[in-house]
C-alpha cells in the first residue's frame, strides 16, 4: 500500500479554467482508496460537515485542459495512476467545491463553477448530468416553491427579530448581520466576525476560549441564508462582554429607533437618542453617533431626498390605478430634472361640483433638502364649512411662472364655474396668473391680509384704524361701507385712495361681484399650510404621500359627519337661521303684495322680496340665507325657511360633496409598474444646498412681529412712554 502527500485546493471557484480565491491545503491518500474514502479524508481535513455540506473533487490534467470531474471509483483509480507516475507535491493538485445540501438540492457555495469534459454531480442516490447546464444555475431536484424553509418562522426579513436558533431561515445576509447586531445590543454582549463572505456568515465571542459561535451559510441562489448552528453559552467572563459595546454602530442605533420617525409631526432629537438608549440598553452614546443614528433612522423610513423624484412616476402611476379619475401631472425640464408636480383627486374633483364656487389658494415654503415650495387650492363644504382641498403642487418657488402653470392644472381639472372668484393673499405673482389663465374670474383678496398691508404702511394710526377698517370690510350695503369710509378719512386720509388703487370689490362685501360673504379670509388654506407644516421637511414623494393621506383622513371623517346630519341644513347654517329667528322676534311685517314685503326694526323700515331673494339690508342676497327682516316675514306667512336658502347649504349636497372615498394604496412591495413608467427617470432639481442648519420658521415682515416686551411708565404705570417723558407725575 502506497501513500500519496497531496496538494489540496479548496473554497474556490473556477473562472475561464482558473481556480481562483481557494485555500491552500493537503491531504494524504492510499492507492487503496475509492471514491468514498477520498471524500472522507477531503472532508475530515478541511473541516466540513458532510452532513450539510458535500464536495465536488476536480483535477487538470494538463495545461491548459479542463478540469476533470472525479465521481466515481473509476476516477480515483485513474487519478491515482497518474500520481503514481510523478510524485511531486504540487503536480496533479486536487481542486475542491464545497457544495451545501438543503432538502435534496446542492448549491454551490461559489459564485461559478467551471464548465467541465464530465461534470456528474451526486445527489443522495441520484445523478445528473449537468455539461450543458449554465454555470450558475441552482440544481433542483424538487421544485423550490415546494420546499418548506422552516417549519415555525419561514423566511425572516425583520432586521429587529429577537430570537435566533438553529434552522432560521433569513431572506438575505444583510438581514442576518443586523439582527445579530441588534441581539448584541439588546442582550449585552459582543462579538467578532471570523469569517464574512458572500456565502458564509461566522461569528466568535471576543474572547478566543469562550465557547459562543454563530454559523450561517447560503442556501439556494437567491442568496438566502440558514443558520446552520448556534451555540449560546458563554465560557468567558463578564469584562470582555459588558465593558464596551462595538456593535452599537449608528446603524444599529438607527434601526431601533426609525419608529420614532414615522410620524412627522412628532419631534425626536439625538438627546432623546442618547437618553433612550442608555435607558433602554445601559449603552453611552455620543451625540455625533445619535445624530448619524437619527439621519440614517429617517433615511431608512423617509428615504433619500434625491431618490425620492425617481419615484415619482410610478407614485403617479399606482395614485391614479387605485384612485380613478384622479389627475396628476409631472413636468419635467429638457434635461430630465424635476420642475413641478401636481396631483387632485378624484374624491376632490366630484366633490368641486357640489360646494360653494370659491377657490382659497397659498403657497408655502418646504424645508427638504431640494426646497421649493407647495402650492395649495381648497375650497369650504356649502352645509358645514368643512375645508376640502381640491389640489395641491409641488413646485420651484411662487413666481408667475409656477402659479401660472398651477392655474393652467387647475382650469383643466376643474374648469370654470358660475359665481366663482379666486381667493388668496396679495401675491403678485398669484394675481399675474389669474389674470392670464382665469381673466373672466373676479381675483378677491383676504381681508385680513390686505390689513396686514395697510398696518406696515400707515403705522401711526394702525391701533384707530384696525376696528374700523374690519367694520367696512363686513358691512353689506354701500351706505354703510362709504360712512364709516368718512370715519377712517377723518382718522389717516392717506388710507382711502390706497385701498381704492386695490379696488373695492376685491376685498368687501358691500362692492363684490360674487357671493362670497362666507369666504371674506383665506384661513382654510392657512390651516391646510398649518396641517402639513411638519410634513413639508419630508422628501417630495413622502410629502405627496402625507398629502393623499391626509385628505383620505378628512374626506372619511367628514363623510361620518355628514351621514350624521339630521337636520334639513347643514350644522353652520342650521344654526345662524336660529340666532337670525330670535332676533326677528320684535319685528314688524306690512305686506305689500305676495312677494314684497315692508319690515320695521324700531324706526328702520327694511323691504324683502321673497321672489328675488333680496333685503334692502343686504345680506338675504349675499348670505343666501333668510337674515332677521327675512325670517319675520316667513314667520308672518308661516313658511318654510328651507325654501329661501341656498342649496349649498343642504344636508343632500353634503352627502353629495363627501360621495366619493380616496381610496388607499398598497405597499410599495405590492406596486406593479409597467415598463414606460419604470423607464420614465426624473432627476432632482437643479440647485445648491445652503450653508448651515435649514431655516424651520420662515421669516415674518416686521407687521407680523410681536414686541417682546411691553414698555411702560414706572411711575404712573401707562404704557407709551417712559419715566423721563412722563407727564402724569404727582405734583
């Protein structure tokens, strides 16, 4: 019997017939050994589990040939001779593949293997010929799909799982890291990683004699991993495992933490990191850990800001499959990068058609890291009042272009309306693009806006003009309007030809060429600019997002409400007609004819005509609802008031108004794209990112400053001056 020192290459894999990344070891055989007794030896020397792991033994015959598969005795008895006749150590070396073996299938642990003159490979009692099969492909002898992962867990995809045995199947290596890092963590202890490879995972304690391990290898091609054992124990002491803690990156932290990201509006700093974490796990945290922790956590859920406009088109795509009837638009610049974006839903389209005609819209400053600004249209329920936003667009900043191309959106969307007008605050920009797409719709102004205006300017008698300034602002006849115009000329005449430059009927009742006595402020755009102000840090696709979402929350609450109205009237206008009701009660009605009537408040004689709607005191027409002259002369014939108000105002154009849902869309996991829209990539704007920690608050004109501290006179206590100027001092 004659034995043989051979020259042993494992752990690699064959690229153009080169056996590359092996580790060099050897091995000794006897001339008496068959095919059986060499995978022994093989196996014995470099330290596989023939349980788990089977071997796949090749050798080259010459330079420049392909390696020779051995399978059977006959190959080892032919190996054998060959090494008989030249018995130096490195000539005829032995190349092995360490294949796994999970549920009847061998994957190879190497990322290729070579093409092969006789490639049989052993499966249990079964063979294969597999020369003409692809170098990488899985050799199945049951379909995969049929395979049971693991009877109590199946494929595990949750980096937070807590409990980790032998057997547990996880989706991808990645995976795997991070739980044994959390577990770390979370159980207080440290480990070091032995071997790390595409398709091996191996950890060891810090300590050399401690007998904590950890194995895991690949299994099938879609690199999924098995814990192939695990021992738990410790054999070391408590110093090596509690005094430091390594795992503990700001990854690790980031992922026990990103829950607290989920929601915008809630504020979590890297203080609040620092303190959970040593509450939680007794680990110190530095503040610049906690504060990569924190910007991974909210990458890990929000997602990268410049990622986030690739997305935008399939967004657009599932928005639109799972809400009907929905319009979105995505303008794009030559070179691909993002310019605008707009979405209305079709909940909020249907909708349109049963409210008050008067659209609010503002603008608003986003805090991402691209900017920008998002632009808002909304409008008021007709029965409840209710804000129903009708759309919404993400775009560069308010100029004319941007707000011109929102309008253009939205006259397609919505078209143009009977008795509409367009409300918002004294942006020239927004009254540029009004004036250029919608020219035959009155552009009103907020009230209180136009006061702000009207304070900056003529400060030294804002305190005098502010009360009535709102007076004449709310009255509803032109009579009214003109006296107390002659009380604020008598105060600042500077005032009157500034607020007639604007235009009268943009901003009163008493001059308005549209009924929108309701709408005098642009407060529901402001509160939709309030409900999203957390939001507005998110990443343009997350924004958009937090958008739907809050519109789906609205839309179902108040659909609830509505289903919930009894009354003929919605709830705002069943009430006024009440408080209008109490008032009439002292009054006096002469009917003129069917129609017309006279109605004396004390010495005031006021007509109503039931047949136009109007009251010589203006607000039956306006309001579209009975005012107290109204309401005494129904009550003097015994009619209903329901007749003689505005449909708007009904419980049935409620219902109508909250019809259609907006419906939820699936998880991103579940979207199937078409090919067009994948191939659609939309680049980040263009821009540069500012110096320093983003503004949060935006920068207020110096009318909307409040004075931090109240001066006033130590002496006599009054305020507007000081003790040196004091004229009221006791004598």
């Amino acid at each position: 019997m004659e034995i043989f020192p051979i020259y042993l290459l494992h752990s690699g894999e064959w690229e153009e017939n080169k056996f590359v990344n092996f580790i060099s070891d050897c091995v000794i055989i006897e001339s008496t050994f068959n095919y059986n007794n060499l995978v022994a030896a093989i196996s014995e020397q470099i330290r596989i589990d023939s349980d788990l792991n089977t071997i796949e033994i090749n050798f080259v015959p010459n330079v420049g040939l392909p390696p020779i598969t051995i399978y059977n005795d006959t190959g080892v008895k032919v190996y054998i001779e060959l090494k008989k006749k030249n018995l130096n150590f490195t000539e005829y070396p032995l190349f092995v593949i360490v294949k796994e073996i999970y549920e009847n299938h061998l994957v190879v642990t190497s990322s290729v293997v070579a093409s092969s003159s006789s490639c049989l490979v052993a499966t249990n009692s079964n063979s294969r010929d597999v020369s003409t099969t692809d170098s990488t492909e899985i050799i199945d002898i049951q379909l995969i799909e049929n395979t049971n992962f693991s009877e109590n867990t199946g494929i595990i995809d949750n980096m937070l799982n807590e409990f980790v045995e032998e057997d547990q199947v996880y989706q991808d290596k990645e995976t795997l890291m991070n739980v044994m890092k959390n577990l770390a963590v979370r159980e207080r202890f440290q480990f070091k990683v032995k071997r790390s490879s595409a398709t091996r995972y191996h950890l060891t304690c810090l300590d050399d004699n401690c007998a904590w391990n950890f194995k895991s290898s690949i299994i099938f091609k879609a690199n999924i991993f098995k814990v192939r054992s695990y021992n738990n124990n410790y054999t070391c002491g408590y110093g090596e495992r509690y005094l430091t803690q390594r795992q503990a990156t700001s990854g690790i932290i980031a992922s026990i933490v990103k829950d607290k990201y989920v929601n915008p509006k809630k504020v979590y700093t890297a203080n609040d990191i620092i303190e959970d974490i040593k509450k939680q796990h007794g680990i110190e945290v530095s503040y610049m850990k906690a504060w990569r922790a924190k910007e991974i956590a909210m990458a890990m859920i929000r997602g990268s800001p410049s990622d986030s406009y690739k997305e935008l088109p399939k967004y657009f795509y599932m928005l639109e499959q799972t809400n009907p009837g929905s319009v979105t638009k995505l303008h794009k610049s030559e070179d691909g990068c993002f310019l605008y974006a707009y979405v209305s839903l079709y909940a909020s389209i249907k909708g349109w058609e049963h409210c008050i005609p008067i659209m609010v819209v503002d603008g608003s400053f986003l805090k991402a890291t691209y900017k920008g600004t998002i632009l808002t249209a909304c409008t008021q329920d007709g029965a409840v009042g209710k804000i129903l936003p009708l759309a919404y667009a993400i775009v560069d900043s308010e100029n004319n272009k941007s707000w011109e191309w929102f309008f253009i959106q939205i006259k397609g969307t919505f078209g143009v309306r009977e008795g509409m007008c367009i409300v918002s605050d004294r942006n020239e920009s927004i009254f540029n693009a009004t004036k250029a797409v919608y020219p035959e719709v009155p552009h009103c102004i907020c009230m209180f806006h136009l006061w702000q205006n009207v304070k900056r300017t003529f400060k030294k008698h804002h305190k005098q003009l502010k009360d009535i300034f709102f007076a004449f602002a709310r009255v509803y006849t032109i009579e009214k309007f003109e006296y107390h115009m002659i009380e604020l000329c008598n105060i600042d005449p500077r005032v009157q030809p500034y607020l007639f430059e604007i235009g009268y009927e943009r901003w009163s009742r008493a001059y308005s060429k549209v009924k929108r006595s309701m709408v005098m402020t642009s407060n529901i755009a402001e509160s939709i600019n309030a409900a999203n102000k957390d939001s507005r840090e998110l990443p343009v696709m997350r924004l958009l997002e937090y958008m739907t979402n809050l519109l789906q929350q609205w839309n179902n609450k108040n659909r609830k409400s509505a289903m919930e109205t009894s009354t003929e009237l919605g709830e705002k206008y069943d009430k006024l007609p009440r408080e209008n009701l109490i008032a009439s009660e002292q009054m006096t009605v002469r009917p003129a004819t069917d129609q017309l009537y006279t109605v004396l408040e004390g010495v005031r004689r006021n007509i109503v005509c039931l047949e136009e709607g109007t009251c010589s005191c203006g607000k039956f027409q306006m309001d579209e609802l009975s005012c107290p002259h109204a309401w005494a002369v129904l009550k003097n014939q015994q009619l209903k008031p329901g007749q003689y108000c505005s449909f708007y105002y009904k419980k049935d154009k409620l219902l109508s108004t909250y019809e259609f849902s907006v419906n939820p869309m699936p998880d991103e996991s579940l979207w199937v794209i078409p090919t067009e829209v994948m191939e659609d990539v939309v680049l980040p704007p263009k821009g540069r990112r500012n110096a320093g920690r983003p503004r949060k608050e935006r920068l207020k004109p110096a009318s909307e400053k409040e004075s931090k501290r109240a001066f006033s006179c130590s002496v006599c206590g009054q305020g507007g001056h000081n003790r040196k100027t004091c004229r009221n001092r006791p004598k």
